[in-house]
C-alpha cells in the first residue's frame, strides 16, 4: 500500500459516508415536508371517521367526545345526545371527500346510511383543537 492509497482510502470512506448522509437526509427531509402538506387532509379525515364509527356504533356520548372545545362550549352534552337521538341512527358511513380549507381547519363530506336504507349527505367541518383534529361547527346540522 502507498502512501497515495492510504490517504485515498480514508478520504474515500469519509465522502461516501457524507453522501449516505445527505441522501439519509433528503428522504427524512422529504418525508416531513409531504407529511405537512398531507397533515390537514389525514387529520380530519381520521376525526371525522372516529366521530362517524361512534355515531354507527350508538356511542353518541363518545361522538360528543370527539368535538373540538368551541363547540362543546356551546353545545351541552345532553343536548348533543337529544339532538342526535332524535333523529335516524347511523348504521352505516362512507366519507365521501376531505377539502383542507386552511393548514388547521377541512371539509369532510359523506354519506350517511339510517337502518331503512336511505343515504343523507352530510358535512362536517373539522379543526385542528389545540393539537387534535377534532369536530367543529354545528355537528346537529347535516350540511
């Protein structure tokens, strides 16, 4: 081995291993920059289908649960239930489309079905609360 070669090798090792990085660091760089822009769509698609399975499933105490504190602030729990109670049960959703209106704030549109068959579009707004996605508006009114 030469003097050449022994300094070579080192250097070698050294730029390899900055490119390993820089590359390391593109994808984990790329991956936080995607996942921002996808944020507001995959929250409030998430909260929205956790309120929704809640309301199918009967739970509407848990689906007040899943309301953002603005609403709750104006909407009383029992309130809730005896507004949702009185109408058609939910047996059944299919989220139809999420629209990101700002970085902390979507639409979610779906289709509820009641026990009869019949399918009620619905809308809900949803925020991010304090670092939750979480229903907001008045979720008593089918949009």
């Amino acid at each position: 081995m030469t003097v050449d070669d022994a300094v070579r090798q080192p250097l070698r090792r050294a730029a390899l291993l900055a490119a390993v990085l820089v590359a390391a660091g593109l994808l984990v760089g790329g991956f936080f920059v995607f996942r921002g822009q996808r944020a507001p769509e995959q929250g409030a698609r998430l909260a929205a289908d956790v309120f929704l399975t809640r309301l199918a499933a009967g739970n509407i105490a848990g689906a007040y649960d899943q309301l953002c504190n603005e609403t709750r602030d104006r909407v009383e729990r029992e309130d809730f239930v005896a507004g949702i109670g009185g109408r058609p049960a939910v047996t059944s959703y299919k989220i139809d489309g999420v629209v990101a209106t700002g970085e902390a704030d979507a639409t979610v549109t779906a289709a509820l079905v009641d026990p009869a068959g019949a399918v009620t579009p619905y809308e809900l707004r949803v925020t991010d609360d304090r670092g939750t996605w979480r229903v907001c508006g008045n979720p008593l009114d089918a949009g």
